[in-house]
C-alpha cells in the first residue's frame, strides 16, 4: 500500500507555548518497499510515524495510505483502518506475559472481524509458519520471561505480521537490543516484507541498520533534509 503525506505540520501547545515538531513534511513511499526514517532525538521521527499511520492528526495537511484520505476520517474510522491494514512492532515489545511466543502471535488472528477470521487450525498454522521464519520454532510454547530481549521482538515481529497487514511501521524495533540482535530482527523485517509485500516503514536512530533500507529519508528539526543518491 502506497503512503503519501502533503505539507505535514504538527503543532503541540503547552505551559502557555506552542512548539512546532514538523513543519512542511511531504513524502511518498512506494507499496512495497522498505523506507527507514532516521534523524537525531527530537527530530519529530516518532511524531511522523504515529501521524502516518493515523495514531494522531497533523495541525495541517494530508495523510493519504492506498486509497483512503486518513485527515478526513474520523477516529473511529482510523481505529478501523488500522485494524484492517496496518501492523506495528515497537522498542518494548508489548508481548502478553501470560501467553506463550505462539499465542502471542495468534492473538491479532483471533481478535479479526468473523467474516475475516481464520479456522482455529489456520490461525494455528499462520502462526507456527511465521514463528518459523523469524528462527523460533523451537521457542514456540516459552512465555516471554524466558525468552532473550532480541527473541522477544522476534516474536513481536512474527505477530505484526500475522493479519497480513499492507502497511507496517516499526519505531525503534532494536532500541533495546545489543548489535547481533538487532541484526535478526532487521533480517526477519526485511525477509517478510520481501515476502509479503507489506510496506515497511521503520523509524531509528541507527545509521548502519537504517542503511539496510532501500531508502533512508533524515529528519532534522522537523524537516525532511534533502535527499541523495
């Protein structure tokens, strides 16, 4: 699904002052591809990527994912979107404690509408296949406690891309993880979007890993610095 924001402005007002976090932000990413958004803290990355995916609402312009205009909907509108298309995996990897690596990752499958929602054997099937392909086959019945911080974002992967989504945006997926972890959950980004066709939209601080990206675009001070070949 392809992305395009227009003339993007955000605006927070607080303590009596308004302080302008994004300022004239236009971008176009294609379906598909794989696009790391990078720039030093306070930049507004994180800001941009919850504006992208509809988790908050621009000050001013447009916010456009396939065919659907997210400015012009309502929230309630937005929430559904997001459910229907979109994935995210996040620094902390927000797993179910109580729940095993494998119920973990079944669990978006299961909340589907009953119109969309696999057989129990399928949803089972779905997510052993994916646990499979972020190298966990053999962690699937672990609760996280007992799984290592880079599993626990392997994992996190596995079931953001469970529902199949068209779009998925991941902030600072190995923020929390030493270098050869990283490494293996940027690979199994970059292994199911390639094999999904999901577009990926990866916001980080981490030059090396953001460069594994088809195209880095770098904010700085709110804006989008022009970019090279």
């Amino acid at each position: 699904m392809r992305i395009e924001l227009t003339n993007i402005d955000k605006t927070f007002t607080g303590a009596g002052r308004k302080v302008r976090v994004l300022e004239g932000v236009s971008l176009e990413v294609e379906s598909g591809s794989r696009t790391a958004i990078t720039g030093p803290s306070g930049s507004g990355k994180t800001t941009l990527l919850g504006i992208m995916a509809g988790l908050e609402a621009p000050s001013s312009g447009r916010v456009r994912l396939g065919q659907t205009e997210l400015t012009s909907c309502t929230e309630e509108e937005r929430a559904g979107f997001r459910a229907r298309h979109v994935g995210f995996v996040f620094q902390t990897f927000h797993l179910l404690p109580a729940f095993s690596a494998l119920d973990n990752v079944q669990v978006p499958l299961e909340l589907l509408p009953r119109d969309r929602r696999p057989a129990p054997r399928e949803i089972r099937a779905r997510a052993l296949e994916l646990l499979a392909r972020v190298g966990l086959s053999h962690r699937t019945s672990h609760l996280p406690h007992e799984l290592s911080g880079g599993e626990q974002q392997r994992v996190a992967v596995a079931r953001a891309f469970a529902a199949r989504p068209r779009i998925l945006f991941s902030d600072e997926p190995t923020g929390n993880l030493d270098r050869e972890s990283g490494v293996r959950v940027v690979e199994a980004l970059e292994s199911l979007n390639a094999e999904t066709g999901t577009t990926l939209v990866t916001v980080t601080h981490d030059l090396e890993l953001a460069a594994r990206s088809e195209r880095v675009v770098r904010l700085r001070g709110g804006r989008l610095e022009p970019e090279t070949s």
